[in-house]
C-alpha cells in the first residue's frame, strides 16, 4: 500500500510563510507527476502545483492564483515533494493534498482534477488570518 505523508501545516497571518513538505517513499526508480491540491470548505479540490519526479529541470507548474508566490520542488533523492508558499492571503486557507500519478506531467497544474490522480496524503491543514 503506498501511502503519501503531509507535514508542515499551521496557521499564519497574511503576507507570512509557510513550507508544506510530503514523504514519498517507493517513486524511486518511475517517473511520477507529483502535485499538490487544495480544497477548502463546500469547494472541489484545485491544482495548486505539479512538478515531475524526474525533472532535473526543476520545471513546474502553477494555478494562475499562486503562480510567483509558491515554489514546488522534488528531492528525488530523498523522494520528498515540497511546497515553499509566500506571500501568503486568507484565500490560501484550505486543506492541502500531496498526490501522485504515475508516468510525467501532461496538463497545467490548474487543469488536473482530483480523478487523475492515484495516490494521495492525508492532508495538512493551511490556516491564513
């Protein structure tokens, strides 16, 4: 059973910082499109970012909301996906969600649904105040 770990949440004031990392144990040797969803209350989850396991580009791509504000990043070495988040508003708030699908990312970030992918965490809980 393959099983994503979330850490990092918590509450911030707006404009402030947060870094949300997720554990991926066993994407070592496949290359899997890794991203990160959102959703908060009575809302669908959202794309926020993806970025492929493989990538020694370290291209990415981002939801137009958070695009130049929050930093994907994989450590394909310690198989640990990343999201830095800056400049952070109390429309951030939402539960986030590690997810991965297997084989490189194909689509924007912002036109993946929830349906694409197989794997996911359990959440972390954003707060922005």
């Amino acid at each position: 059973h393959v099983q994503l770990v979330e850490s990092g949440g918590g509450s911030v004031q707006a404009g402030g910082s947060l870094r949300l990392s997720c554990a991926a144990p066993g994407y070592t040797y496949d290359t899997y499109c890794m991203g990160w969803f959102r959703q908060g209350p009575a809302k669908e989850r959202e794309g926020v970012a993806v970025t492929d396991s493989m990538s020694t580009s370290g291209r990415a791509s981002y939801t137009p909301s958070v695009d130049g504000r929050f930093t994907v990043s994989y450590d394909n070495v310690k198989n640990i996906l990343s999201l830095e988040m800056g400049n952070l508003k109390p429309e951030d708030t939402s539960t986030y969600y590690c997810a991965a699908r297997r084989g490189p990312c194909t689509l924007r970030a912002a036109n993946y649904v929830q349906s694409d992918f197989d794997y996911w965490g359990r959440g972390t809980q954003v707060t922005i105040s």
